[in-house]
C-alpha cells in the first residue's frame, strides 16, 4: 500500500533516493518474468522448446500460448472509433504467427529477473519466416497482409470536411502541393515499464503495483481478461519515473504476470529492459501526409486538404485516436474557412503505435506551419506576417473551428488572444535583429555559418476526456487529506492538489497528506493523459476543499457573532474581516464540529467528494521562435535561441509549469534533430539500443525563455488550461522552418523531420561542390 506524501518532501525524496517506483518493490517468495520475443517482424510458428530452460535451476515455468487456455486471447479494444473497419488487438503472447520484431511468444518464470532473462536465452523456438509489410507504401500495396482475416492494411478511413475545400482549392490565386514526413520515435522514460502482482487465494484478491498512469483502467481490463470480479482486483502506481504515455492502457505484459501470480500462487515481478522497451513499447509520431493548399496573394489562406497515413504498426492500440488529435489541431490558430482531412490508419510489420506526449498533436501543428512557411515563400512576405494575417482575433472568441469530433465535440476554442501572443513574441525575441544579422551573413563573403529564424503557432487540446473526483477530509484542527485518482510521473500532482486545498481551508500545506494512484481509495479515475490533470483534479480539489471551508466558516461565524461571508481562514485561525482582533483557531472549530452531540451530521460536513468535468475543452496557445546556425563544413545544426510563450490559462505553480514546458520542449528538439527509429525492408529495427537511437545531450540543449501569457479559461472555476504537451507541440515545426530558412537561397526544402545533418551538408557542398547555390 501507498502512504500519502507530503508536499513539503516535494522533488527532494528522489534526490535523496528516497522513490519508491515498481522495481523497488520486492515481496517474499517473489518470481521474475522475462519474455521470448520474435526476432522476425512476420513469421510463422512452428513450434518451441523449453526443456532447456526447464532443466535450470531455479526456473519454475516456461509458457507459450497453448499454456494460457482461454486467456490468451486478444485484448478489447480500448478506442473503437468509426470508420476502424478492422480493430486488431494483440493476445497476452504470440499465438500462431508474429506481427513484429519483439513479440512476446514465450514467457519464462524463475526466481530472480537474472535468471529468467538467460532462461528465456534458452528456449528455442522455431519459425518460418514470412515476407514483412516493412513501410507504409509497401502495406498500402495489399501485400503481405498484416492480418490475414482482414483482407487488407488499411485497417480503416475517416474524413473531416469543413466548407467547400474542393471549389475553394480549384479557384484559389495560388495552390501549392507538399509531402511532409514525421518519422518514428520512442518515449525512453527514465523507468521503463513494470509491475508485481500478488494474487492472495483464500480471499480471491489481487493487487497489481503498476507503472501506469491509469491505474482504474488497468484495473478494469485485469479484472475482465482474468475473468475476476473489480472488486477484488487493486492496482497501485507507486512513483512513476516518467510516462509520456506510454504507461497508459492495459500491456499484455502486465496482464501475463497477473495471470502468472493467479497460477503460481506467488508474487511475480515484470521489469522491462531498456533494449525491450525498444522492440516492446509502443512508437508514435510516425505519420506521412499529402497536403495541398490555396491561399490569396496577400498571403490568406483559402482552404487545406490533407490526405495522410497514420502508420499503426501491427495492431491498433489506439485505433484511430492519434490520427483524430492531428486533425483537431491542423487548423492551429488561424482562420481556415475550408478543409478536408482524410486519415488512413495502415497495418505494418512493426511495433505497434500508440499515445507519446502530444499524441498526434506535434504532426498537425507541423503540417499547418510548414504550410505557413510555403505560402510565405511563395508569396513574398515574411513568414510572420502571413501568420498574423491569418490569426484568429480575440472578439472572435469563443471560434468553432467547423471541425466535428468523434465524440461530439467540436474544435472550438474557449479563450485566448492569439495577435498578442505572436506580437509579445516577436517582441520579445527582437524580430528584426535577428533578420538584419541574417541579411548580413548572406552579404559577407566570409564564409560565416548560415542563420536561419523560424516559428511555429499552436493551440493545444487539454482537458478533452472524463471526469476526476477528488475527496478531502479534515483529519484535524489543521490537517486534511486529499485522495485522487491520476498518479503523477513528475508533474508534482500531491503539491499542486495539497496547496490549493491548504489555500481554501487556510492551514499550513505541509499538513495536507495527500493520495494519488491508488484504487481503493477513489472509485474511479481516468488517469493522466492528456493535459488533463491540473483542469479537472484542480477544480474538483478547490471545489471540495471549499465546502470544507463553508463549513468552518458557518461555525466560526456562530463563535465569532458575524455572517459567514465575512470569515476569512488564514494561518490555522478564523478570522472576522471587519474586525481582525476578533477570531477562533481551527482547533476550536475542529472541536466544536466534532462534539459528541453533533458526531453524526458534523462528520459528514468534514468530509467532501467532488467529480469535476468540463462541457467541452480548454484550449492552450503558444508561439515558439528559434534562430540557428548550420556550420557550412557539417551541416550540423546549432540552435543560438529559443523562446516560448504561451497560455495556459491561470497559472497555479509557475515552476511547475516552466518544468513541464522545458521537458516537453527538449523531447521535440529530440524528435526533430536526433530521435529516429530506423527499420529496414525487412522489418528489423536497426536503432534497438541507446547506442543507436539518439537523444539530445546537454550540448545540444539551447538557451530557453520561457514568457506565460495568462487568459483564463471561462469553461472552469479555477480558469485553467492544461501544460503538459505545451512544449512538444511546436518545437518540430519552429526547427524546421528555421533550417529551411538558413538554406532558402538554395531552394531547400524541409519536409520531413528528424533534420539530418549528412543531409543537409550534402546539400550545401552536393555534385556541384558550390556551398549550394544553385
């Protein structure tokens, strides 16, 4: 079991080693469970061998999938969005064929995770291999199939379509046509998955330790597959080292080991490897599209179309949900009076995608700016006037986008002030600086590094799903506990939560002891994802915790001789605002509410349950501005400056906001100078190790400003908007404009990231050896 933290511990613990995350957790008589994945990305199995890895000391079971029984089947499917003709879910382990390199076809059980990995070395199994659908093109093609029972790898379409894009595209001035790439990345979480579950049989109870961050949905679907009742199914999220979301939704693994614990009778322990969180964990971003657009010659855009595939791997985890996020968000800021977007979710041979901090959001904020880049070239004006030209403005506010929902929402944003946002910006960076210094550069002849400037605008989707219910409790003259769903891998929830709650009942934070994570003690929960957090968790906190106070204020105003409304909390007191000298401490009003004649109904009043939801979503907004250098006998990229401002609404903790806008922030620098998963035609990824994959270093992390801009949202009490992918939103797009600005003399076009440098330099220094003017 948890216990509650206080916030006054804050981020020291981790510092001090003090985190207590999955891997922590050891119980007596624990076993290890290490899996057998597939070396191939489509083969057939024809059989196994585990009598090696049986005869080791130490090793209790080898399973395949004939072991599982009924179990072993696939897992429901979590999104079933229209249009998702063919929904495929994988099975705890690999069932006749396997779909992509690193599925699990065996798993081993022995007494500590060193021996059931090089038991797992043991077991040999044999495979036919097939021929692999390694790309999308090859997938779209029709063969090899995916999924035989499906027919095709078009696993299922969707179109969005606003006004008359088709008219509006054949008489627009200008009409341009691009193809944009964003390439495969994986999370990389400072703790990679895992979980121990423990089953006891004479109560039929078992408690799964988990590193999710939805610990009810988990919850859930263990309690479904393993055909228990919810009741007697725990799932707790101990400290969860990182997510970025792909701790969500309910893995096979996860659920192996809980059916493991059933059979075994003992506790059984999965901790992922970093090499199997490579080939194992679902991948994001990869997402081609083919777009084109009509503008005005004075830079206004008339209408987008965008046909793009949304490379699913081998299963829909997500069905088309990361497809959905990029077309919510591939109007951006701007008025876009027609548009169509047609998604096409496609089988491959690879490790399935699912939700990585922005989830589908990054690929339609680049889509959108890249566009923005193309028609400014194109036209002849400065990349940030044609943006502002095309902002929606304030008195607008609230704008229906057009844009219909799977769900009934609509993409309408609450609030903002999107001109002044870019003007703050450009302001702030000193625009016109960094444009003379360019032109100066293109003049010398000395040879000097090429200077490009680049920008991205963006809203971002938040607190879009569900709802969050959050209880407090007065325990004390000027103590509280909080008790909430969602479990926190870094944001800080219990701080956040423990000082608007000590803010509202006016007694020291530090007092406050607060829960996350766990299942028994809230009902239910969405979990964390989604920039959702802070809105609902928030509201609901500050709502109950200010029924509390409504309460104290009415016994304080009954000792004190004054209306309620004049009672003020602060300090562990009760004081009367028009007269300071008269008050009462919380200790006496604690007494008073708990007095022996009054048990029954007073306790009541010192406890409050709030679930909070909002009608519809809070829309964050930002601009990102960056200068680069690109070094002529490189052509590495060297980013001299970057701001951010943006708005999220009220803020509630400024440092708690600026953390989450840099760690999303150098995730996108990642993802657009450095991160690549690299498969070849056969399926096999070639970038399984940190070796290979890279991620950005110290070196390569460039001075961040970070400005917050407050307009507070109008749909919730607290007016707040999410964070939590404010960061990652635009950084792909600011880069990528940036580099393509530095090279726009030669033509250069960027239309993919991540932005190689060997590329670049082979278009600086190409066959005609003329530093790229061409």
């Amino acid at each position: 079991m948890t216990a509650p933290a206080s916030p006054a511990e804050g981020l020291g613990r981790f510092l001090r080693g003090a985190g207590v995350f999955v891997d922590d957790i050891r119980l007596p008589g624990m076993l290890h469970l290490a899996f057998v994945r597939s070396p191939h990305a489509h083969a057939r199995i024809a059989g196994f061998d585990g009598r090696a890895a049986l005869a080791t000391r130490g090793v209790v079971a080898v399973l395949a999938a004939q072991d599982l029984g009924s179990f072993n089947t696939p897992i429901p499917v979590r999104f079933q969005h229209p249009g998702l003709r063919h929904a495929r879910m994988p099975a705890p382990l690999a069932h006749g064929v396997t779909r992509h390199v690193g599925e699990p076809v065996c798993a081993v059980l022995a007494d500590s995770g060193y021996l059931a990995a090089d038991a797992a070395d043991l077991v040999q199994v044999h495979y036919e291999p097939l021929p692999a659908a390694a790309t999308v093109e090859q997938a779209r093609a029709g063969s090899p199939l995916v999924h035989e029972d499906a027919g095709e790898n078009v696993a299922g379409t969707y179109t969005w379509r606003v006004g008359d894009p088709t008219r509006a595209l054949e008489e627009a001035p200008v009409r341009l046509r691009c193809r944009l790439t964003i390439t495969r990345g994986v999370a990389n979480p400072i703790e990679p998955r895992g979980c121990v579950a423990a089953y006891d049989a004479h109560d039929g109870r078992l408690t799964l330790w988990a590193s999710t961050q939805s610990p009810h949905y988990l919850k859930k679907m263990t309690a479904q597959t393993l055909g228990l009742d919810e009741a007697r199914v725990r799932v707790i999220a101990p400290d969860v080292g990182g997510a970025f979301g792909v701790k969500g939704g309910a893995p096979r693994e996860y659920l192996l080991a809980a059916f493991a614990a059933m059979r075994t009778g003992r506790p059984v322990k999965w901790a992922e490897s970093r090499s199997e969180h490579f080939v194992a964990c679902q991948h994001d971003r990869d997402q081609i599209h083919h777009v084109e657009v009509g503008a005005t010659p004075d830079g206004r855009l008339l209408a987008l179309r965008d046909l793009f595939w949304l490379d699913v791997g081998a299963y829909t985890l997500y069905g088309h949900l990361l497809g959905v996020h990029t077309a919510a968000h591939i109007v951006g800021p701007y008025r876009l009076p027609h548009l169509e977007v047609c998604l096409e979710s496609v089988f491959t041979h690879r490790v399935p995608t699912g939700a990585y901090r922005g989830a589908g959001r990054p690929q339609g904020v680049f889509v959108i700016e890249r566009v923005m880049d193309r028609v400014a070239r194109e036209v002849g004006l400065d990349p940030a006037e044609v943006r502002a030209r095309n902002l929606i403005p304030p008195e607008a506010m609230p704008w229906d986008s057009g844009l219909e929902l799977f769900d009934g929402h609509r993409v309408r944003y609450d609030s903002g002030d999107y001109p002044h946002l870019l003007r703050t910006a450009l302001d702030r960076f000193d625009y016109s600086r960094w444009r003379r210094e360019q032109q100066r550069r293109r003049r010398s002849a000395a040879g000097e590094a090429l200077l490009g400037i680049g920008i991205a605008c963006y809203v971002e989707q938040t607190a879009s799903h569900g709802h969050e219910a959050v209880t407090v409790r007065m325990t004390g003259a000027d103590r509280a506990t909080v008790a909430a769903g969602p479990p926190s891998q870094g944001q800080e929830h219990r701080a956040m939560l423990a000082r608007l709650v000590a803010g509202e009942l006016g007694i020291p934070v530090e007092r406050v002891l607060v829960t996350t994570g766990d299942t028994a003690a809230v009902m239910e929960s969405f979990g964390t994802f989604g920039s959702r957090v802070a809105t609902l968790l928030g509201n609901a906190a500050a709502l109950a915790a200010r029924r509390l106070s409504g309460t104290l204020r009415r016994h304080a105003a009954d000792l004190l001789g004054c209306q309620p409304d004049q009672v003020v909390l602060t300090s562990g007191r009760a004081v009367c605002r028009d007269d300071f000298g008269r008050s009462v401490t919380h200790a006496d009003l604690f007494a008073r509410a708990t007095a022996l004649e009054q048990v029954g109904p007073a306790w009541d009043e010192l406890e409050a349950t709030v679930q909070f939801s909002q009608e519809d979503a809070a829309w964050a907004s930002g601009v990102h501005l960056a200068v680069v250098e690109i070094d002529r006998d490189t052509g590495a990229v060297r980013i001299l400056r970057y701001l951010v401002v943006h708005d999220s609404g009220r803020v509630l903790d400024e440092e708690a906001v600026r953390r989450q806008v840099l760690g999303g922030l150098l995730q996108g620098l990642g993802g657009t100078l450095v991160e690549r998963l690299v498969y070849d035609d056969l399926g096999q990824l070639l970038t399984s190790t940190l070796a290979d994959y890279g991620l950005p270093r110290a070196t390569q992390v460039p001075p961040v400003e970070d400005l917050r801009i407050e307009h507070p949202s109008p749909l919730n009490p607290l007016g707040l908007k999410g964070v939590g992918e404010s960061g990652c939103m635009a950084p792909y797009a600011a880069i990528a404009g940036a580099v393509e600005d530095a090279l726009a003399p030669t033509g250069y076009h960027v239309d993919g990231v991540p932005i190689v440098a060997a590329r670049l330099w082979q278009w600086v220094y190409g066959p005609t050896g003329d530093g790229g003017q061409r």
